[in-house]
C-alpha cells in the first residue's frame, strides 16, 4: 500500500514500498579484505531512565545483533563511535560491552576489535598527560583481558590537555610500546566529534597526517592498522600509500568506501565502517564478489548503497547513529525505536522517512510488510495521516 511520507519542505509524497527484499543469506569469511562493522547498542525501552543517566541496554538484542553480523562474514568492531560511545554510553557501559561480546565472539568464532579510550575521565584545566596515559591503560587492560584486538580511539581528553605533537607521540608511544599485540589506531575527524578538532597537535590536517604517520614509523611492528574516519578520499589514498609495509589502511569514510575498498593499481583499503551496520549482509556479499577478481561486480552492488550512507552522515554527522538504529528497528533486529541518552529525538521526521525510502529501495528490509507496517506506525505517531 501508498506511504505518504513527508519531506524537508514540509509536504507528503507518495511511495511505494518495494515487495521483493533481497536474499542474502549467511557466508563464509572474506579472503581479499578484512572487514569490520561498527556495531550499534540496543537500549532497554523499559528502563526508567534519563539521557544522562547511565546507559541501560538490551544485552540479548545487542549480541544477537553482533551474532547476525558475524554470520554473514563481517567482523565486529565492538564499543565505537557507532555504539554512542561518549553519546550515551559511558566506560562502565562499555567495559561491560567489550567483555560480553568478547565471550559471544569466542563462542560464534567470530572476529572482534573493541575500543581503547579515556572516557572514564573528564578533562580539566587541571588533568595531566599522565592521567590521560592512566586512562588509555586501564581501558586497553580491559579489552586485552578479553581476548579481542585492541583499538586506540581518539581522545577527547588528549586533544584538550596535549600542547603540541610532541605529547601526541609521548603518549601513543607509551601505549604503542606496552600493547600485547598489534593494534588498530583510530582517527577520527571533529564532523564525527567536535571535541577532536586539532588531533595529532595541529587543525592543519597535513601537519596532522605528520604526525600521525610518526608515530607509525616508530612502532610499525605494534600496528596492525589504522582507521581512518576523515570523509576526504583523496586524504586516504594518500596516507594510504604512505604506510609502511604490512600496516593495512581500514577505511572509515562512510562517504566514499566503494572506491576506497575496491582501490587502484597501487593498493586498496580494508574496512571499518559504520554503514556496515545497517548493509551488513549486502556489504558482505560485495566483498564476496571483489574475493573473486570482480571488482566490478563489487562496486556493481555497493556504489547504490552510498545515497543512502551520505544520507545517514550528513551533518551533523554525529547524529548518524539515530539512522543505523532506526533501520536496525525497520529490519526487525530489536522491538523498538527507542536509543540509550534519549539519541532517536536527533533526527526529523523527514530525515528518517528519506532513509526508509533510500533502505527500502535497495532491499535491505528481510520483512518488507513489517518494515512497511513499522514506518506507517511512526508516521501515525507522529500525526501524519495515511
């Protein structure tokens, strides 16, 4: 049936629901690429709680949610951006999140990379290097002690308390030197968390990708990788080529991953994106595709998918876990449209109609009458009359 759903301009459009969702069924793991989906949290709807009170979460929904990713050949990366880390979910939330999925991952044989950070500790005026040192410990301790790969995030209170680039390298170094075993390292743009504007020492992102890249030469045998998470192509590429050998390059560019994953005559990048989470089974068959020479056939699968990424990420774009959810709820992974720190008030009502359309085009909903059924009820709710 017609869905009359509302624009940006303020009027009803008609639209009809697609009937024919794509069969993508479990698979086994990638050979050309290694992939990672930032996983998002399913909150508790019934937890009586406030948007600053400690995350609640629905831990049967939220792991089953990793078990559906891992079945179709993706690795998690667990505790990210993309599971309202710092917008939401605080370090005692997470510290839980890492060990569970942890064990889930060891049970499923399933691969896992959590996240490293400092957000247990608030920055002042007052907070010192080692105090940040201190807090990366205890976090990466967590995350070595249950088995997973570890993540250096970027920090919050790093960026506020470092003066320079020196402080960067002292204190990566430290990390880099004391890790177990190699390691991912994250940077993240300031359009997915204003507080990091200026990471690595400098706002001049070349002075950054200097800086950066130091600290990888110093310590290329603990570093697996590095995410980055900068939405500029022609950036990645180059630091890309600038890596030393063996260090992989995991995309984070939610705008860009077609052309980024598939590469050139001069490398490619692996994943680590956040739009995984809502394409995981169809993102997982391209890659399938690429595995055998096909790159045509991958991008063939994938370039549709990027309309609706731009969509989820379009500024502000911290508030694309609002969009991850919702389709996640549409798909019928959890029961309700409901997020930890009240996060599915920060997109409009056009905005999630715009990417139910965009989702439902591309076949993404395994149930496409509960999909259908689930946006009329939101509509409804909001007052728009079918």
């Amino acid at each position: 049936m017609t869905l009359h759903l509302p624009d940006a301009h303020g009027t009803l459009r008609a639209y009809e629901p697609r009937t024919d969702p794509l069969a993508l069924g479990p698979g086994s793991a990638f050979t050309s690429r290694t992939v990672f989906s930032a996983a998002h949290v399913v909150a508790d709807p019934y937890a009586d709680t406030t948007p600053d009170s400690p995350a609640a979460v629905d831990w049967d929904a939220t792991l089953a949610f990793r078990r559906h990713l891992w079945s179709h050949g993706l690795g998690v990366a667990e505790a990210m951006d993309t599971a309202q880390r710092g917008m939401g979910l605080d370090w005692d939330g997470a510290a839980e999140l890492i060990r569970r999925s942890a064990a889930e991952a060891r049970a499923c044989g399933g691969r896992i990379a959590c996240g490293v950070g400092t957000d247990q500790l608030t920055a002042t005026a007052a907070t010192t290097l080692t105090e940040v040192r201190a807090a990366y410990e205890e976090q990466l301790a967590v995350v070595e002690e249950s088995g997973a790969q570890a993540i250096l995030m970027a920090s919050r209170a790093l960026a506020a308390t470092a003066k320079g680039p020196e402080d960067y390298l002292e204190v990566y170094g430290h990390l880099l030197r004391q890790a177990a075993e190699p390691v991912i390292l994250h940077w993240l743009g300031p359009m997915f968390d204003p507080a990091l504007e200026g990471y690595w020492g400098s706002s001049d992102l070349d002075a950054a990708t200097g800086t950066f890249l130091e600290v990888i030469a110093a310590h290329p045998d603990k570093v697996d990788g590095i995410k980055v998470s900068l939405l500029d192509a022609r950036r990645e590429v180059d630091l890309r080529r600038r890596l030393p050998q063996g260090v992989r390059c995991y995309t984070g560019d939610d705008f860009h991953y077609p052309e980024l994953i598939a590469g050139d005559e001069q490398g490619f990048s692996h994943a680590l994106l956040g739009i995984f989470d809502p394409l995981g089974p169809l993102a997982a068959e391209a890659v399938r595709v690429l595995d055998t020479g096909n790159t045509e056939g991958f991008r063939a699968l994938l370039d549709p998918t990027v309309a609706l990424s731009r969509h989820l990420f379009r500024a502000p774009t911290r508030y694309y876990k609002t969009g991850v959810v919702f389709l996640a709820w549409l798909a019928g992974h959890q029961d309700h449209f409901s997020m930890v720190g009240g996060l599915q008030s920060a997109r409009s009502l056009p905005h999630l109609a715009r990417a139910y359309e965009l989702a439902d085009g591309l076949g993404l909903f395994p149930d496409t009458k509960r999909a259908e059924e689930r946006m009329r009820t939101l509509l409804s709710l909001y007052g728009v009359d079918q």
